[in-house]
C-alpha cells in the first residue's frame, strides 16, 4: 500500500447503503444501472488505473430495515437529478439502488476514496444491456465540502483527511499511542493465534500485523469483522489515529471474546453427546454415503411421500400452512425422538382425511328408492313415506339442511338397515359410529395430543375410513351414552348434528376446523327418554313399534329364511320350513317386538340340516356323471350294510376318472315335532293369562319396555298384620308411588264398593297387603300401572277374579281420573302376541288407535274409560255389580 495517495480536489462519487469502506479494505461490485454504469466507464475504464472514485455512506430518514429498499438522491442544485442503482456483490450481497423518490437520504459527510484493482465488462442477454464487475481498494479518507450532480451521477468537492508523513512521526512519539500500539498488537496477535488454531489461515495476516504501520492495519482488521452500520460509521470518523487505535483494539477484543465464548459452548455441548445423539450424527452421516451411492431408500423418501400425499390431500389454505409447519418441524426432528412418531402419524392423519374428496351422487330416482325400501323392508310404511319425503327434498335441493332422522324402537326391528338403505338410494359411502356405553368426550372430540396414546374422535376416524367427506354416518344407539368425570358425549354431539355449527367441527387431536356439513346423520335409540332434550331438539323422531305376527311372517319368508340358508351353505333344495311352521315359531318360541329371536330359531333349525346333510354327504353321494339310484332303496342297502352293484355309463371324452363324490338329495322338511325336537318344548301358549288370572288379586297390566310392549302381571294378597303395604318385583319410585296412590283410592271407595262391611270404616283392619310385580330380576318403573293395581287390589278385597282375556293399561289420579300414557302401539301389539281379547285405554288414548294396523285391531275389543269406575266395570264378568250402590 502507497504511503501517501494525492486527491484531487473533485472525485465522482458512488453511494453505498448499510455498508462502509475502510481504507485498506476490498470489496466486489457489480454496477447494472445506467448511472452506475457511466460513472465506471468515464472514470475508472477510460482511465485505466489512473482512476479514483470516491465512496460515500447513505442513510435513509427512517430506519432502514430492507436491503432492496429504493434510494433517491435528493441533493444537488441542478434540475437534472439522474437516478442510479449499484448492486454491491459481497459477502453480505448488500444493494445501493437509487431511483427518483420523494425519500429523504442522508449522506455521510466522510468517505473514503477508492482505485479499481480490477474491471470485467460484460452484455447481458437478450436485453443488450452493458454491465460491469468493479474490484475497489480502499485508499484514504476525505470530507465532503459540496455535493452535486454531475450527468448521470454525482461529484463531490472533497479535502483529504491524511496525516502528513511529519504529523504521523509526531503521533507515533505519544506515550500514550505507544501504549495503544502495545494493546492493540497483542490483541491482535492473540485473534490470529486463535484463528491459526481454527482455520489455519494466520500466516498472511501475521505478515502484515509486522510489516504495515498499525493505524493503517487497524482499519483493515476492523473491515473483516461483522459490526453494525453505526460502528462502521463511527471507525471512518475516526480521523486521529489514537481514537481509532483505541476503537479497533475494543473491536477486535470483543471479537476475540466472541470466538472464545463460541468455542467453549461447542465443547460444552460436544461433551454432553447422549447415545442417541450420537447415533443421529452416525444415521446422518450413512444417509449421506446412501445418497453418494444413489441407494438412499430411508425415511427422506418416506417423508418426500407423505409430503406429496399431503399435497394431493386438498387441504384448505389454513389448513394446509398449519401442515406444512408440522412437517418443517418433524424434518428437524431425529427419528429417535419421542415426539417423531406422534407427528408422523398425525401428518399421515391430515393426508388420509378427505378435505374435499366426495361421492358422486348419482341422480335420485324416487321410484327406485321406494321399489329399494320395499325390497329391503317388509311394513313400516309410515317410516318408508318419510324416508321418500327426505330424499325429494335431497333431490329438489342437493344442498339443503335436513333434519337428522332418529329412529326410536326396541331392538331387531330394522333401524340400522333402514339407514344402509338411505345411503344406496342417495348413492353414498355408508359408516356406523357406535355410541353404546360411550362415557369420555374424548371418543367425539378426540384426544388432546399432548396425552400418550392420543387418537382422533369417532367421527373423523370414520370419515378417515370411508375416504369421503359427504357419507351417510349412522350415530348407533344414541341413548346409551353416559357421562362421568371424562366429560359428556352427548354434549359434545350437539356441536356435531347442529348443521349452523358442524362447519367448523373442532377435533381435539385434529385442531385444526374440518367441515361436517356435508356428512348426513342419522341416530338410533331404543328409548327416547334418556336422550338429553338439547340433543333430542336437534334430531326428528321416527318411531318404530315393532311388527305383528302376520309382519314377522311375511318378513321370515321373504327374508329371514333365504339368509339363514345362505349363511349355513344350504339352499331349498335341502331345507324347507313350510308357513306353518314358521307360524309356531312365531306363537309358541318368539313374543319380542322385532325378529331377532325369530332369526336364531331358524337358523337352529339350518344349523340341524346342515348335520343332517353333512353327514349323507359323507356317507354316500353321487357323481354327477353316474345315473341316481332310488332313494328308498339306496337307504335300505345302506342300512343294511351290504354290497352295491352300479351300472357305470360312458364318460365324455374329457373325464379320465371316477369322481368317488357321489350326492344325496334328499329334502328334510320342518314338522311340529322336529320343532320340539330341535328348539324344545313351546316356551309360550295361550293359556298363560287364563292360568296366572285364576284366583281373586291378579290383574294384566300393559306396559313399554326397551324391548317394546310386554304384558306385566300384577299380583296381590293379604296377609294378618298391622295394615302396611309391601312391594316387591324391583320397582322404581313412580311405580312405588302409583301403588299408594292404588291403596288410598281403594281403601277411600271400600264401603262404596261394597269391599268391607258397613261397619267396618277401615279396610286394613288386621291385616297387610302385598303386591308383587313377577320377574323381580327385571327393573320395572313408569307412570302407566295405577289401573292395574287399582283393578288387582279390588279383586283382592272382593274375591272375585279379573277376566283372563282383558288387559289394561293407564295411569290414575288421587280422585279416579284414568290419565293417557304412551306407547299404546307398542302395548296394543304385545298384547296381540298374547292371545288378548280385550284391551283397556284411556279415553284420551283414542287418537294413538290410528298408528295400529287394522289387522291388530280387528281381532281386539278396545275398551275407552275416563274414570277408575269404567276401568272396573269392564275388568270382570258381568260387570261391577257393587257400582249400583256406589255414591261416586
């Protein structure tokens, strides 16, 4: 480096953004601008070496936050402001662009003058356009004395800030520079040492550290450190050599801290390598060797899947920024990781959901639909008329918000298929979600993923299996959840079926919004009752009864029987179960409300020809290239045990052998005694209310259970006591209640009905009364047995016996007002399974007669009452001879 440079008194000047040149530093440029381009060529290429510029700091007026931020001159006296851009090519890849802007700038007062050690012109292409590679030395500082625009960029009246070489001997003498000197080339020293250890690269700088005077080397040391535009600043400030001595010394310490500090975090952490850290360097390092050796098959090909399998999901926009987060982070995470595989598998849940991903619904045709239901469905008309009024309303607008349906009955009546069959008439993906004892919020929302075995929620596990958005999802036995400290599902489903909230559903594990509109709910329950009235608000209510024996045996022929054979490999040809039969079946072996008792009986019956027919074919059977022989007399040798004589005739062209299986086809049709054989004695008969109702103190009530109707026996007697009721029969508060309610009514109304002697005000006197409610292991409650007490204790207290062909159903007031009660369809049918003559209702129980078939109710006598005193009068033969005297 000249000891001296000699400035002339005006130099072109190129301004620099958040980047300063030191005298004694280089930097690389790459001048693109018209501006910047001229300035190069008239001052620097045309000139050869002879050239200088000079380089002068820019700041803006606000803070300077981007690199690419456009700068405008905004100084100079002449109207012609021109605009240039310097793209700087340095480490840092700082830009300088100046373009006309109303921006305030700030120029720097000092600079620094530079000479160009190296130009490289070059065209780019297509534009044409000329550009050049400058390589700048720092040379000396100077000051800005005026600042103008001279063409294309601007000039600068300048004076050097240089020491003469007397001035600089005059410094060097100071104790005090000596001092700084001694500082600063000790530090110095110690920076290059350790960068020796390093980088091996001390060698040049030590050269220079012992050959160029220091107040120089300061600036250059100072130029290849990373410090912030105020230090650069405030280092091409630093004019007096002390002043700069001392900053560079602070500057280059606290670099050498810095490296220090480095080093000893490295070694730190070095030191505390676990196993599976080591492990994770060692995987790394063999996933490079795989790649060299272009047999990389690991878990980057796996994750580069699983990113395009994310990429084809079709998540929406926020949905898919979230992923793509999670997937950055599980790319930074070692597979050793405990959280690595969590990730994975919550990623591959987001891929495999289908955001948008639906059936394509074919054209509903409302006929077909109906002809599907009928096929499937033997009955229930009005369920099928409502399920055709959903589907044109689908069919009318695709789009439109039903109800969700909720069909209520007692098992085996066919609620479940019902919903199959509104999927295959809609043309969509059919999922069943059950909720049979479900207790934790957690299997509708899911689990939070912060848990250990974390899982997403019933529904979005579904829809992950059905790979579609738009599915008919059956929400099964909906009645049967519960709630504890895990929270309550049922809550959690009102969010789910409510269709202005289920857009944004919120899955715990998801966390992210997935749209549950689309899906079409429907719910099954066996009782409405203890479904929670939010979530009852939100679903449309279908009931189903149940099916009267003439139903149970259109449904058996045409459906049971063909599947029971199917599902035990047999066919006609084999078994036959004549009408008859299965009427027996249906008397004598089955009385539920739907036909799933009837089904195991039939499939009994299979499972016996299937013995029968196993064993024949074992035994013997016939090819089917070999004549029959008659049956009887092919039993008659085979129960003899002797020789058989065949006539074998001639086999086609293609057959070499005797098949040696030969076939017996022999049909076994169902009797009345293969019936008791097979299924055993008649568990029901007609006679079991006759027998039951033979002595005073028994009544047949009515009443619903989950299981549909069913006929409850009311027994009471009396017994020497001091006048207390006992009850048994496992009861609940409000049959508890009605039996009270029973007693009083009757013991207020005994001297009315003549039920104790006139004399006798009280008739309990000496004695207790016990009601019995039969099958005490079955839980019984409900608001419909007062008449039936009522009707049991009367016949008690007057020795006379209900007759046996009546039962009744009703709930009474303290004053003998006979109050409706539910289920009547449900009561009505069971007490037809029973071979009941005579059914007693309430009288406001009229309008409910419209839901029961006209076949049922033409075999049955429907009593109306609307006092207690009816209920009697038609509860025995011949009446109630005592009512005459009543003062009611």
């Amino acid at each position: 480096m000249a000891e001296s440079v000699e400035l002339p008194g005006r130099l072109a000047i190129l301004p620099f953004r958040n980047k300063v040149l030191l005298p004694g530093a280089f930097i690389r440029i790459r001048c693109t601008s018209h501006s910047s381009v001229k300035l190069v060529e008239q001052e620097l290429w045309q000139r050869e070496e002879k050239g200088l510029i000079g380089i002068l700091p820019v700041r803006d007026a606000a803070e300077m936050t981007s690199m690419d931020s456009v700068l405008s001159q905004g100084v100079g006296s002449e109207s012609g402001e021109r605009s240039s851009k310097v793209q700087i090519s340095t480490s840092d890849a700082h830009k300088v662009d100046g373009k006309s802007h109303p921006e305030v700038i700030h120029w720097h007062k000092r600079g620094v003058a530079a000479r160009a050690l190296h130009l490289s012109r070059g065209v780019e292409k297509p534009s044409g356009r000329v550009t050049y590679i400058v390589v700048l030395e720092g040379l000396c500082r100077f000051n800005v004395e005026e600042l103008s625009t001279r063409g294309p960029y601007c000039t600068a009246k300048i004076s050097s800030l240089e020491m003469t070489k007397a001035e600089m001997e005059q410094v060097e003498q100071d104790p005090d520079f000596v001092t700084l000197s001694r500082q600063f080339k000790a530090t110095a020293m110690e920076l290059i040492s350790v960068l020796e250890q390093k980088q091996k690269t001390g060698g040049r700088i030590k050269v220079l550290l012992e050959t160029l005077p220091l107040h120089k080397l300061a600036d250059i040391f100072v130029a290849s450190f990373e410090m912030s535009l105020e230090e650069q600043l405030s280092m091409l400030d630093s004019v007096d050599p002390k002043v700069r001595l001392s900053k560079a010394t602070e500057l280059v310490d606290r670099h050498l801290q810095s490296i220090r500090v480095a080093e000893k975090i490295t070694q730190k952490v070095e030191g505390q390598l676990s196993k599976s850290q080591k492990e994770f360097l060692l995987r790394q390092q063999m996933r490079a060797i795989k790649e060299e050796l272009g047999d990389n098959d690991d878990d980057e090909d796996d994750l580069a899947a699983l990113e395009r399998k994310m990429q084809s999901a079709g998540m929406p926009s926020n949905i898919w920024k979230h992923a793509q987060r999670e997937l950055r982070r599980l790319k930074k995470m070692p597979p050793q990781q405990p959280g690595y595989n969590s990730s994975r598998v919550y990623l591959e849940l987001l891929a495999d959901l289908p955001w948008q991903k639906a059936s394509e619904e074919q054209e509903l045709d409302l006929k077909a639909a109906k002809d599907r239901l009928d096929c499937d469905h033997y009955g229930l008309s009005k369920v099928k008329q409502r399920i055709i009024e959903y589907l044109a309303v689908r069919k009318l607008k695709p789009d439109a918000r039903g109800p969700v349906l909720c069909f209520v009955g007692p098992p085996g009546v066919g609620k479940t298929s019902l919903a199959s069959s509104i999927a295959a008439a809609l043309g969509r993906k059919f999922v069943r979600i059950s909720l049979g004892g479900v207790k934790d919020e957690a299997d509708i929302r899911g689990h939070r993923r912060t848990y250990i075995g974390s899982m997403p929620g019933r529904l979005i596990d579904g829809l992950k299996r059905v790979a579609v958005c738009n599915p008919v999802m059956l929400l099964d036995e909906i009645d049967k959840t519960g709630s504890d400290v895990r929270g309550d599902p049922a809550s959690a489903l009102l969010e789910v079926l409510d269709p202005e909230q289920n857009n944004s559903f919120n899955d715990h594990y998801l966390n992210v919004p997935y749209d549950l509109s689309k899906v079409i709910f429907v719910a099954t329950a066996n009782r409405v009752q203890p479904i929670p009235p939010p979530l009852l608000d939100r679903m449309e209510v279908i009931e189903l009864p149940g099916y009267t024996a003439e139903e149970k045996l259109r449904i058996a022929m045409q459906h049971l029987i063909p599947r029971v054979l199917d599902q035990h490999g047999l066919n006609s040809e084999y078994l036959q179960i004549p009408e008859a039969m299965v009427k027996l079946v249906i008397q004598r072996y089955t009385r539920e409300a739907g036909v799933r008792n009837l089904e195991r009986n039939l499939a009994a019956l299979a499972r016996a020809a299937a013995v029968r027919v196993a064993e024949q074919e074992q035994a013997v059977s016939v090819s089917k290239d070999v004549h029959k022989l008659a049956s009887p007399l092919l039993d008659n040798r085979l129960a003899e045990g002797a020789e058989m004589e065949m006539e074998v005739l001639p086999m086609g062209v293609n057959n070499n052998e005797i098949s040696t299986a030969f076939k017996i086809s022999s049909r076994l049709v169902v009797d009345e005694a293969m019936l008791e054989k097979i299924l055993g004695p008649p568990r029901f008969d007609d006679r079991e209310a006759a027998d039951r109702v033979a002595t005073p103190g028994v009544s047949v009530g009515l009443v619903w259970t989950n299981f549909g109707g069913e006929v409850q026996f009311v027994e009471a007697t009396a017994m020497i006591g001091n006048g207390e009721l006992h009850l048994t029969g496992q009861l609940g508060d409000v049959i508890k209640e009605s039996a009270k309610i029973a007693l009083t009514w009757v013991r207020a109304r005994a001297a009315d009905l003549k039920l104790a002697p006139a004399e006798e005000k009280n008739v309990l006197q000496g004695r207790d009364i016990h009601i019995h409610f039969p099958a005490g292991a079955v839980p019984k409650d409900g608001p419909s047995a007062g008449v039936t007490l009522v009707t049991a204790l009367v016949s008690l207290f007057s020795q006379k016996c209900v007759r046996a062909d009546t039962a009744m159903t009703g709930e009474m007031t303290l004053r003998g007002l006979v109050l409706p009660v539910g289920g009547i369809k449900d009561k009505i049918l069971a007490a037809h399974r029973h071979g009941i003559k005579r059914v007693i209702l309430p009288e406001r129980n009229l309008k409910d007669l419209v839901e029961v078939p006209a076949s049922v109710l033409s075999n049955l006598e429907i009593l109306l009452a609307k006092r207690m005193e009816d209920v009697l009068e038609q509860a025995f033969d011949g009446g109630s001879p005592w009512r005459q005297h009543s003062k009611l």
